[in-house]
C-alpha cells in the first residue's frame, strides 16, 4: 500500500471514528430530557389521560411491578384510567443513575408519591410509597420514548413509619398496609 493509500485509509477510519462520536448524545441533554419526559409522565397519570400516556410509551411498551408482575402498554393505560383519583397526591422522579449507549437510554429512577388518606375511623394518614425502578428508553426519531419500566423495590410509610419494604426476588418481610 502506497504511502497516500494509507493515508487515505487512515483519514477515512478516522472520519468514521468521528461520525461514531457524534452520534452519541449528550447525557446532560439526554437527562434533562428524560426529566421534562417523567413530568409529562407524572401529569399523564395524575390526569387519567390515556392519550397523552400513551404517547410517551415506545411500541412493545412492558412494564413490570416489584411482585414480578408483566403489563404490556395497553394493560398499564387501563390500569391507569381506572385509578381513582387523588387530589392529595404529589410526586417527584429522580434520575438516580443514568447510562446511554447510543439512542437507548437506561435510567435509575425513584419515584417518591405522598399523599393524605383516611384509615381506620376516618382520622387523616399521611402516606408515602418510594419507588425504585430502571427505566430503558428509546430515543430514535428524536424524541425519547418509555421502552420498559421495571420495578425493583417498594416502601410504604404510614405516618412518616416504614410499614412495608419489597424487594423483587428479596427476601425482605412483607407487612400488611392498612385499607381505606
């Protein structure tokens, strides 16, 4: 190979080494993004809008609970609608962890809900469920997409105590949360 073939050759590798770079986005965007992409999530729930839920989950959408338990995206819009409604609930995602490997992104999330129910005689509870889970996202066609939620862990409080604590494949202890 003659000295400007390689030369070539070297400055092609290198132009594809560059593009390769290029193409992977910015965490710091990439997580800003996929915050902005939890509060639509959040207000979608809290909405019962099946719709706009629906739009922020990918095709082939599953999500699984902290029993094991798989809800494919149709199932878990249902779910949702279903819910009743609580206008005492508030809630905040945290992105606790994040990896991108090219446009799929993998988020460590906690998701801490609290709200004020009424238990045994009708006196107020303060109630509170923390969530952690690992998130995939697919980001191709530029906007970033829930692919799969899974669930791995679950406290509840009742009045600031921790009364269960839900380990996926854990061998935590279970304890009965109070009915409404």
């Amino acid at each position: 190979m003659t000295g400007a073939r390689r030369l070539r050759a070297g400055l092609a590798l290198l132009t594809l080494a560059c593009s390769a770079c290029a193409a992977q986005p910015d965490p710091t965007a990439v997580r800003a993004t996929l915050q902005q992409r939890y509060g639509e999530y959040r207000k979608a729930i809290f909405d019962r809008d099946g719709n706009a839920l629906a739009a922020l989950l990918a095709p082939g959408f599953t999500t699984r609970n902290v029993d094991g338990e798989h809800t494919d995206a149709a199932g878990f819009v249902n779910s949702i609608a279903h819910l009743p409604r609580d206008p005492n609930m508030t809630s905040t995602v945290r992105i606790t962890g994040l990896h991108l490997d090219g446009e799929t992104a993998t988020a460590e999330v906690t998701t801490d809900l609290r709200s004020r129910q009424y238990f045994r005689g009708n006196k107020p509870v303060a109630v509170r469920f923390v969530t952690r889970a690992t998130d995939v996202w697919d980001g191709r066609g530029g906007t970033w997409r829930l692919e799969r939620n899974d669930d791995t862990e679950l406290d509840a409080y009742e009045n600031g105590a921790l009364v269960s604590h839900k380990v996926r494949g854990g061998e935590a202890p279970q304890l009965a949360l109070p009915t409404p």
